[in-house]
C-alpha cells in the first residue's frame, strides 16, 4: 500500500485551507456586480445627497456642510470602486440623465413624505430641521444658519 509523505500531505492540506479561507474571505471586488443603479448603498448616499442638496437651496435658513458631503460622495465612490466598478463606469452613473431623474423623484418624493411642501420654503425649512435634530444621512449633511 502507497502511504503519503507527511511533506505532501502537510501541502495539500495548506493548498485546502487557502482555497477555503479564499472563497469564504472573497474581496467584494470579486463578486458579480449588480450595476451601479441596484448597488443600495450607493444610490442612498445619493439620494441622501439630493434630498440635502433640495433642502438646502429651497430653504434659507439651513446650509450644506459642503465639506462633509464631499467626503460623503467620496466614500460613495470608493465603495462603488471597493465593488470593482470603474471610475468610468462611476461617471457613466453619476452622468446618467435617466438615473439623474430617477434619483431626484425618489428623493423628492421622500421630502415629500417627511413633510415637505413644493410651495413652502418653511416646510422644507422644518424637514431640514427635523433631519439636523435626528442625526441622519440628510440632517448630517447640513446646518442651520
């Protein structure tokens, strides 16, 4: 009977728990992307974006954090290119009319939904307020004046 050497069976065992820590330990780079437009972290950062943005410029007495939101775009990006996206698959996104607009009416509608009125830079004011006193993505974003 053929007995293995304790050399080669110490390797194949090594070589096992490579490819075992490998596949279990996979960087996220090597998943299937979705497509940026599916990538849920992503597009709420955004949205969360917009929403700040909209209440910012309606509203006059709240301010963006303009360097705290850059940081935050930042981080989005460099969680789409952790994902394995390129930085022109991330501009193609980011330039996309079509997800520009999807994005704008899911954030509007949001705004919407906490309160916001079209007509009423107060309501907008008051949403702005309410997100600053909560500490959440959007109210992160911005600061009374």
């Amino acid at each position: 009977m053929y007995m293995k050497s304790t050399y080669s069976v110490s390797i194949s065992l090594l070589v096992r728990a490579i490819l075992l820590s490998t596949m279990v330990f996979l960087p996220e780079k090597l998943m299937a992307k979705q497509g940026l437009p599916e990538e849920t972290h992503v597009t709420e950062g955004l949205i969360a974006i917009s929403m700040a943005d909209t209440v910012r410029t309606i509203c006059p007495s709240i301010d963006a954090r303009l360097i705290t939101a850059f940081i935050y775009l930042n981080s989005l990006k460099e969680h789409a290119l952790d994902l394995g996206y390129t930085v022109e698959e991330i501009k193609a996104f980011i330039n996309n009319k079509n997800e520009k607009e999807r994005l704008l009416e899911i954030a509007g509608a949001r705004l919407s939904t906490l309160g916001a009125i079209t007509e009423s830079a107060n309501s907008y004011c008051a949403v702005g307020l309410s997100e600053i006193k909560a500490g959440s993505d959007i109210g992160k974003l911005l600061k009374a004046n």
